[in-house]
C-alpha cells in the first residue's frame, strides 16, 4: 500500500517505473562521481554461456559463484559465501537505481519549483 | 479374412446384404474399405427416389399440387426461393421439438410428430436432444449483449483512464555496462 501512496509523488511529475534517468549526472555534486567498472572480462562470460541478462556489473561475482558450483557440486551449501557476495552485489545495484529514481524526481520537482517561480 | 469380419459386422448391425452387395465387396479390394465404410456407419445411409423434392413451382397449379404432395393447404404452403436449391420442398415454422406440446398424442410420440406431417428441412438439428430456436430465452439477447459488452467495456474504460496512473517498483532502469555510462554515489 505504501508503494501506492507513494508513487504519486513520481507520477506528478511523470515519473514512472524503468524511465531513463534525464538529467546531468554530475549536476549538485561537490565531488566527482566514479564511474562504474565492469571487472568481468567479456571472453570469460562468453565461456561461461552466461545469459545476456545476468552480464550485468556484478557479473564478476556470478562468475566466482559459478565456478564454486561446479567445484562443489553437489554439496552447495559450501558456496553460500560466494552466493552471498553475488546476492549483496545485486542488492546494491538495486539500490543505487533506486537512488536514481530518487535523484531523477527530486530533480524535476526542483525544476517545476523554479520554472513555475521564474 | 476382413471382408469376413466385414460381413458378419454387417449382419449384427442389421443391414442387408443384396447379391449386389456381395459382388461389389470380394470384386474390388479398394471397395471393400469404402462399402465398409458405407453400411457399417452408426446413421442411416440409404437413399430413395421418393426423398427427392420436386421443381421449384412456378405456377399456381403447380404449387397446389405440391401443396397436396407435402400435406398442406394451398394458403400454408411457402416454398424456399428458388436459387437456394430446395425445389418444392415447403419452408415450416422454426419450431424445435422441446417446444412442442409434450402432452399432444402424437402418432410418433418419440419424434413429436404425426403421420405424414412434412419434416422440417433442418429437422436434423431441431430434434429434442439437440437445438431449438424457437424456445423462451430465460435472459433476453438485449440482457445478454448489455451485460457483455458492458463488463468488456467497462474492463477496456477502466485500463484506457488508469493509464497515466500505474503503479511500479521506484528504479530507473536496469544498468548494462555496454550501454551508456553509469556513475556510483560517491567519489571512490
């Protein structure tokens, strides 16, 4: 029910689930934001067979997951410490696009604030 | 050895076996199938010079002629127009079996029907087990279209205006790394 009462907030500004974020991403931060890096390599995916929507940037870790599967197969419950790395790296993507979907509606709300003033 | 099978299948379904018959089955091996086929078929297969109408009538005597060939008087008596290939063959009322009067005594109380009344055209699909279009709908067609198209429409109305108003899970999209440049939230 929160997710309800609170979409309004994005819906009023048109805001709506898996948007592309618009604005500058450096624009309001006083340092510099570090790019995001892809530590898999692309041959190694390609040899795993990796499905093209698990290529993500936790990718490193779903390789690492992987191998440790296939090595202890089929007594998984020894790569719980590699399946909670990958689970925590997912959870963190999450969570930073959630922050963008954040960022992206503060923007705009900023932006009718002062165009409706100007 | 299967025409012997063919054969005594025949007789337990009750079809007689004209000499005919028999010439046509142990002649032609591709017949034996195909008469099979024919006589061993759980409806009634025969066919009778009778059964075959008469010529659409175009004159006045010619159609009290059929009129009194079907059974009717000359004032109820209606062909099928010509080009749909009845002949003379009388177009009755659209009244299925279930809707006839069940305590009537019929001659044929089974078919409820009597002697020499003329079968309807379609009788095949107003018998009493089968359709009747004639009978009281317990909801009229109007209720029923009402009550369809409305649920649809109602269910299409509701979709079309709730469109600017969906709900979703608060992220943008998911980030690929081929595809655009994507920054974290902080500088290390």
């Amino acid at each position: 029910m929160g997710q309800i009462m609170g979409g309004y907030h994005a819906r009023s500004v048109d805001l709506n689930s898996d948007d592309n974020p618009t604005f500058d991403p450096q624009a309001g931060f006083q340092y510099e934001r570090k790019q995001r890096e892809m530590i898999a390599k692309e041959e190694d995916l390609i040899s795993a067979r990796i499905p093209n929507k698990y290529r993500d940037y936790c990718a490193h870790y779903l390789l690492d997951y992987q191998v440790c599967r296939y090595k202890e197969m089929p007594l998984l419950y020894r790569c719980a410490h590699e399946k909670h790395n990958y689970l925590n790296c997912e959870q963190q993507d999450y969570v930073l696009r959630m922050k963008e979907f954040e960022r992206e509606r503060r923007l705009r709300v900023r932006e009718n604030r002062i165009s409706a003033t100007a | 050895m299967s025409s012997k099978c063919i054969v005594y299948g025949c007789m337990f379904l009750n079809v007689k076996m004209s000499s005919l018959l028999k010439r046509a089955l142990f002649n032609n091996s591709q017949s034996i199938r195909k008469t099979a086929a024919l006589f061993c078929n759980a409806t009634r297969n025969h066919w009778n010079y009778q059964y075959q109408p008469g010529p659409y009538p175009k004159t006045p005597e010619e159609r009290a002629a059929a009129a009194k060939k079907y059974g009717m008087t000359v004032e109820e008596y209606t062909p099928y127009p010509e080009d749909m290939g009845y002949g003379d063959y009388p177009k009755l009322p659209d009244i299925g079996e279930d809707s006839k009067d069940p305590h009537y005594p019929y001659d044929n109380p089974e078919l409820k029907r009597n002697f020499n009344e003329p079968l309807h055209a379609t009788a095949e699909i107003f018998g009493g087990d089968r359709c009747d279009i004639s009978i009281r709908r317990r909801f009229s067609l109007l209720h029923q279209w009402t009550w369809f198209l409305g649920t649809l429409g109602g269910f299409a109305l509701l979709m079309v205006f709730l469109e600017d108003y969906k709900i979703g899970r608060p992220v943008t999209a998911k980030q690929i790394p081929g595809q655009g440049v994507h920054y974290l939230f902080s500088p290390n």
